[in-house]
C-alpha cells in the first residue's frame, strides 16, 4: 500500500477525532491529547520522509552532471542548416513539396531538442512520470495529477531561464519555436496547448509532451479540435513515445485503435509502460502483462513488439512485498533508453533531414515525369484538361513511376501513393512546374545536383565527424568558392 499526503491527513483527521472522544468521556487529559498529538504528527512526517524514492540513480543514468560539448553541436547545427537552405529547401519551393506531406521543416524544428511524447489512457500516471522524472512532487510546478481525468491540455515541458508559462498562442506565434506550424489546427486547440518552461538539466537537453488522457465514450468533435490530427503532429516529430498503461485500463477502444494506427511505421520509437505495477501481486502481474499483449497483438503488426517496461514510476516507495529490485531494473533500463536518445540527438536530426531529403527528390522525379509525359502526349489538336486528366487517372498507364524506378536510384518502398498526386494536382496546376532540366543557373547549379549531393556526400560526411569526433568546417570551397561552373546533366552537348 502506498502512502501519500492525503492518506496522512486522512489519518492525523481520525486520530484526532478518536482522541476528542476520549477526551468528552473524561478518560484522557488535554496533556495526554496534546503529547499524543504530537508524537503522532511527528510519526505521520518520519512516515512520509520514508516513503519518499530515492532519485540519485536518475542523475546518474541520464548523466546530468557531466557538461556537454556545446561548440560541437552549435557547429552541426549551423552546417545542417547551411545544408538544408541551400540543398534541399530551393527544391521544396520549386515543386511544393509542402502541398503534398504538409510538413514544412523550419529552422525551430533543426535547433529543437529531443522531444519526448507520452501517449494513453486517463490516469495511467503520465503527469505523474513527468513530475518524477524532473523532481517537481510537493512542489508548486508539479503537473496536477489525480484519479480523475485531469489533464484535458497538451503541455509542452522545456527548458526556460526562469519559471514561466506561456500560452499557446504565442508558442505558435514564436517562429524560434518549433511549433508555428500548430496553428493551423486552430484557435480552439491553442486555448488548450500551454508550455512551461523552467531551468532544469534534464531540459536543457529533451523536451518533454504531455498529452490529455484517452477517454473512449468521447467522440473527438467534443473536444473542439482535431484532436488525432494533433496528435499525428507531434507522433511526426517525437524522438521517443512511451505509451503508458496501468493494471485498470488496459481495454483497446476506438480511439485507442486509431492511436496506434497513427503510430504505424513509428514502431522504434514507440516504448510501452506498464504503470503502477506494485499495486498488484507477483502472479497478478504476470496475469496482466500477459492480458496487456492480448489487447494490443492485433495493433501492432511488426516482427518484433516494442519494448515493454513494468515499473511504478512516481516519486513514492514500492509497496512492500513486491518485486522491488525488478522495478528498480527496469526503471533504469528506461532511463538508459531515455539518455541513448538524447546522446543521440545530432545523428537523428542528421538522419531525418537526410530522410526528408530523399523524400523532397523523389518527388521532385516525379513531377518532372508528369510534366514530361503531359508535354509528350500533347499535340496542337489536344484539350490540355483533358489529356492531363487522363495522365492523372491512370500514371500506371503511362508509367510514370516505373520509369522513376527504372532510371533513378529509388527504392519502389519509397515511392508515395499515386493517389496523393491526383489531389496535389487538382490544386497545382501541372503549367505551373518546370522540367528539372530547366531548373539550373549559373551561380546556384542545378537543384537536382545540389539534393542528391546532400543526400550522397554532405550530410554522411557530417554524421561522419560527429561519430569521429571531429568539429564539422566549411570546406575550402565553400568559403572562397572554387569557381566551377556547374554541370547540367539534362542539357544536350
């Protein structure tokens, strides 16, 4: 049984009823009352001393103390930003790739830090992580925590020179951030986004997401924002999930089922958390984590099931005469898991841009390949509605993505789906894009190039000297300019 605050009052409240008694009966003295009353208070405060974890294995684990190379990784960032402008950003522009993924990189979104989200049910104890994991039980900061479903906001924890909240509408309103693009879910989500900023080691280097609890009889247009959208944003950009259950709540409802639907392809991020595993006896357990795998077997439909950790994690002792120095283990596996995401901050950022790139090329190839089969199958008698409606229907017809196989270095797991298209261009005219062979100049080359360099040479050789150790540089070329006049691969000789 665990002991907390309002148990204490609850029992100091019936002592002290129980000895008023006495007192209307004659058979205790005022003295005998106010003695007993204090050795009581006194004992219910030891009681409460004791009961309270101790956290030093978190600074440990996470290496709080240690000072990280803050040169370094302001100079990765400022040559990943140089990378993405020049290399990748023109190509965006030109061909809209934001029309298509509604994913915008910002610069907010290249400096941010590790973002971790937590995801569940009502209750499962998700505030109650956060508070222990920052330190802010019995403190005025703490995030409010309850039986009830008492966290109805996404709140966002990071780091700030002082203790503050801000509003969300001035988070989106913050182009440093890297949530602006938040805003365009509406003005009835950011009444219920907030941010609390607060100087804290922890936040110097992960920002953490709380998330309102799943409740499965509420349909989401009550909540008065697209609330899967919203999540789909932050599951986009979280480097770690932990979706958190406990004993009680381990039914799958609709909104349950669409959660993890959204985290489909996310499977190495996503951590599953069985919380508040001491309140229940070692066979028990057993019992529940095997029902836990029933319920979300049919979610989840890798080879391999995410990492399950059963632990309590809030501020307060185990209970007694239960599995301790497991809990201990696997709440120190998490914190493991929790540091190697944030020692690994800069090649993931790396290897997300170098992923978004691939992205930006591919679909660049295949805009080009629409435009060059329109101006292919028109002739001066064609309606130009017409023909490209029919490229539209049926590209398979054409082979419009085949032949992106066929002649480019992608991969067909790559490719995006051929419906998308038929939407992309029902709002960007198919006139409205040049051939990649005409998107070259003199002084910026060719966009094409530029990308797959990026992609092939530039940022592997940045993952390279972080690996190794070295302070990425700007290349000799890069600070005088070589001079050399770009080649176009597409112009015939």
């Amino acid at each position: 049984m665990h002991f907390n605050p309002p148990a204490l009052v609850y029992i100091v409240c019936e002592t002290i009823r129980v000895l008023l008694a006495a007192i209307m009966k004659g058979t205790v003295s005022i003295c005998c009352f106010l003695a007993l009353l204090l050795l009581q208070a006194t004992a219910e405060v030891e009681e409460l001393d004791h009961v309270l974890r101790d956290r030093s294995h978190i600074d440990e684990t996470l290496r709080l103390a240690t000072e990280e190379k803050a040169a370094d990784y302001v100079a990765a960032i400022q040559k990943l930003r140089k990378i993405y402008h020049s290399s990748i950003k023109p190509m965006e522009q030109a061909y809209k790739y934001n029309e298509l993924r509604q994913h915008e990189i910002s610069d907010g979104e290249i400096t941010s830090k590790p973002m971790v989200l937590f995801l569940g049910p009502w209750s499962v104890g998700k505030s109650s992580m956060i508070n222990y994991l920052l330190g802010l039980q019995d403190s005025p900061y703490q995030l409010y925590t309850g039986a009830e479903p008492t966290t109805s906001e996404f709140t966002v924890i990071m780091h700030g020179e002082k203790i503050r909240s801000v509003e969300g509408i001035v988070m989106a309103a913050d182009s440093s951030r890297s949530f602006s693009p938040l805003e365009k879910f509406g003005q009835n989500f950011l009444e219920k986004l907030i941010g609390i900023e607060m100087p804290h080691k922890l936040l110097e280097r992960v920002t953490f997401v709380d998330t309102p609890g799943i409740i499965e009889n509420r349909k989401q247009q009550e909540r008065g924002y697209p609330f899967n959208d919203v999540c789909q944003w932050f599951i986009d950009r979280a480097d770690l999930i932990f979706v958190v259950f406990d004993p009680t709540k381990l039914d799958v409802g609709l909104e349950l089922e669409m959660l993890f639907r959204q985290l489909k392809g996310r499977e190495s991020q996503i951590r599953i958390i069985l919380n508040k595993a001491d309140n229940l006896a070692t066979q028990d357990l057993m019992r529940v984590y095997g029902a836990l795998f029933w319920s979300l077997a049919p979610l989840i439909n890798v080879t391999e099931p995410p990492r399950v950790y059963v632990s309590s994690f809030w501020p307060y002792d185990y209970a007694p005469d239960t599995s301790r120095e497991l809990f201990k283990r696997e709440e120190i596996s998490l914190l493991e898991d929790l540091n190697q995401v944030i020692e690994n901050r800069m090649e993931n950022k790396i290897a997300f841009i170098r992923q978004h790139a691939i992205r930006v090329r591919i679909h660049a190839l295949l805009v080009d390949r629409y435009v060059q089969t329109f101006k292919e199958k028109m002739s001066f008698f064609s309606d130009p509605e017409l023909v490209f409606q029919e490229i539209v229907d049926d590209p398979d017809k054409f082979y419009i993505f085949k032949s992106i196989l066929a002649k480019t270095n992608v991969s067909k797991f790559d490719l995006p789906n051929r419906d998308a298209y038929r939407d992309f261009f029902g709002i960007n005219p198919i006139a409205s894009f040049k051939p990649l062979a005409s998107q070259c100049s003199y002084i910026g080359g060719c966009l094409l190039e530029k990308i797959e360099k990026a992609i092939t040479n530039e940022l592997p050789g940045l993952l390279s000297s972080i690996n190794s150790g070295k302070q990425p540089g700007l290349s000799s070329c890069e600070i005088t300019g070589c001079g050399e006049k770009p080649k176009n691969r597409y112009r015939k000789n």
